[in-house]
C-alpha cells in the first residue's frame, strides 16, 4: 500500500480493499475524512482511467493560464521555444519589460512543466532565470510559450496497463547535456527523463553547477545527475 499526503488530501495506491477500508476508517475516527472512490483529480491533475490506460494531464489549469494572461484564443505555434535562441540577462543600465506580469506567467508554467508537462520542462526553466528582470526578449518568449499551451492543453502523460502483473518493474531512463550553451556563464544544461509503463514519470532540464570544460565532461555530469535519480526511483520501485 502506498500513502500520500498533502496536507489534507490522501491518495491511496492499493489492491487490498480491505487494509484500505481499515486504513479509512481509523482515519475518518480520527480525522473524520470522506473515501471519494476512484481517482478522478489530485492537486489540480486530472486523472483517466480505463482498462487500457492511465492518463494525467491538467487541461483546466492550462486554460486558467491562458485566460488569466489572455491567451486562450491565441494563434497556436509548434514548439514552446525557437530553435537556437540565446537568452542573456539585461544589463545593470538596462530598462525591464513590466509591462507583462513576467514572474506570475513563470510561476503558474512551473507547475505545469513539473506536474504534467514535459515538454515545457527545457524552455520554463531557461525564462524562469530571468524572472527578477525580464527583457522583452524574454516577455517574447513566454508569450511564445502561452501560444504553444494554446494549442496543446490537453497534452498529458498516459501510462499502459499491464494485462498482467509484471514480476519486475521496469524503469527506463536517458540523458543528455549540451555544452557551455549558457552565453553568461558557458555552463551546460543537462536534460534527463524516467519513464515507466510507456510514459514519463521524472524529468528535468536544469543548468549544471559547473562550468565544464568538454563535452565529454558535460555529458558525464548529466549522466551522474541521472544516476543519482535513478538510484533513488530504484529504492522507490524495490519497496513498492
């Protein structure tokens, strides 16, 4: 049986009915809690559930972003960040764009790009470095990812029933880095993915804390972080 708990919402993995019931019923002595039945949504994630497949996505969070920065409507483009941009910070005698609510628009991406989106992962992570004082460059971009949402909110992760229970778990993972990508301070930014049951279950794309001095060095970097993350799913996976 696995828990989670987020202040007051449990989510309970199980397939005993009857340590569940049990589970439940102390909790609603103590607590006085409710069982809602199947999982239909948890923290803003909707949840779909068939005999084939899971799928988690938060279509009605992304359409709150775009109507919260007026860009439901919006002419939808293919990919949330161009090929190739370079994003610098402004410099000290350098006027920020405040004309668009920069900070908020990273904020409410981040938890997109972390809960269910991937996708979003690489480019919120570039604009968020830049929340303290936005270019117009950088407003630019964002809007770009807001045109992008625009035309994949009910993008999502769906996970494969397995028609019978596996004897082992099976957790697939990659890696990569570029190199010295970063035009302020040529670090590299490593990007790495788990996926389990065919869809993806951890990823990052983060700028190392190093400044590398090769590719190769880069790329060993990125496969340490990896191996840190799987090790630490791996313990996950062995006690459930």
């Amino acid at each position: 049986m696995l828990v989670l708990v987020y202040v007051d919402d449990i989510l309970v993995a199980t397939d005993d009915e009857a340590k569940k019931c049990e589970l439940f019923k102390a909790l609603d002595k103590a607590y006085g809690i409710k069982d809602q039945g199947l999982l239909t949504s948890y923290l803003g994630v909707e949840v779909e559930q068939t005999e084939e497949h899971v799928t988690i996505r938060q279509s009605k969070y992304a359409r709150e972003i775009l109507e919260t920065f007026g860009y439901l409507n919006a002419h939808a483009v293919g990919n949330p960040m161009e090929t190739n941009v370079r994003l610098v910070p402004l410099g000290e005698d350098e006027e920020s764009d405040t004309s668009f609510s920069y900070r908020q628009a990273i904020g409410m991406l981040m938890y997109l790009a972390t809960g269910t989106r991937p996708d979003l992962a690489f480019a919120v992570g570039q604009l968020s470095r830049f929340v303290s004082k936005p270019s117009a460059k950088h407003v630019g971009a964002v809007k770009r990812v807001l045109r992008y949402l625009a035309g994949t909110v009910n993008f999502g992760i769906t996970y494969n029933r397995a028609k019978e229970m596996p004897t082992k778990i099976i957790l697939d993972g990659y890696c990569d880095s570029d190199w010295a990508n970063d035009p302020s301070s040529r670090k590299s930014t490593t990007g790495l993915v788990f996926t389990l049951a065919g869809g993806a279950v951890s990823w990052m794309s983060r700028r190392q804390t190093i400044v590398a001095l090769s590719t190769a060095e880069a790329e060993y970097v990125a496969a340490c972080e990896a191996a840190m993350e799987a090790r630490q799913k791996a313990i996950f996976c062995k006690r459930s």
